[in-house]
C-alpha cells in the first residue's frame, strides 16, 4: 500500500496543514487552468460537499474571472452556500472583486490562493 509519500514522493497536490477536501479543490482549480491554458483556475465548494472548478474566460464580448465562474456555477446549480473556495494563478494576490463573490455566498469561506505548482500563497480568510 502506497501511504501520502507515495512511491515517487509527496503526493501531487499535497499541500501541509489542509485537509483532504481542501486540498482536492486544489487539485481541482489546477486543473482546471492547465486544461485550458487559462490565466486562472478556480473551484469551490459548496454546503453540500458539491464542488465546481472553472478557468478563466476571455473572449472579446464576456470576460470572466474563473473564481467569480466558479461561484456563478454553484450559484446556478442551486448552491446556498459555500464552505471553501480555492484560485491558482500567476498572481501575488487574489482580486478583491472575486472574494467578494465567494463572500456572498459563503461569508464564512476561506479562500485557499495557490501558485501554478500548487503551493499554497495564502489562506484568506473572510
């Protein structure tokens, strides 16, 4: 059995002192950036457990942050409330319009803030 180390190392994504569902919308935001080539990645959890991951969209008539997509999506999905949310970018610091968003619908959340490589810059509480 392969414990958290794995056999090649620390597990893809591991990030110390999260939990596992904290570091799964991590994973999850990664991904969703690396399948597009987007600026951000993004996803969120909501009340139920239900998670939504988005990427950044930029086309000429509709410009959207992938953390204010992701809350979007929960938002259309029937979500009440988010518990966590979690953004992977280049950027030093999270858009103050896209906490915002997370604020709305989960005041409580933290905002988990990861570079590309999936370290953690910042655990942003509300």
């Amino acid at each position: 059995m392969i414990g958290a180390e794995g056999a090649r190392g620390p597990r893809l994504g591991a990030v110390e002192g999260l939990g596992e569902e904290d570091q799964k919308i991590i994973t999850l935001a990664r991904s969703a950036r690396a399948r597009t080539g987007a600026a951000e990645g993004a996803a969120v959890r909501d009340e139920t457990g239900r998670t939504y991951m988005a990427a950044t969209v930029d086309l000429p008539s509709l410009r959207l942050s992938a953390l204010r997509l992701a809350v979007a999506m929960a938002v259309s999905s029937g979500a009440t409330s988010l518990e966590a949310a979690a953004l992977v970018s280049e950027a030093d610091a999270a858009d103050p319009e896209d906490l915002a968003a997370v604020a709305d619908l989960g005041p409580r959340a933290p905002v988990y803030h990861a570079g590309p490589d999936g370290r953690l810059r910042a655990a942003l509480e509300p």
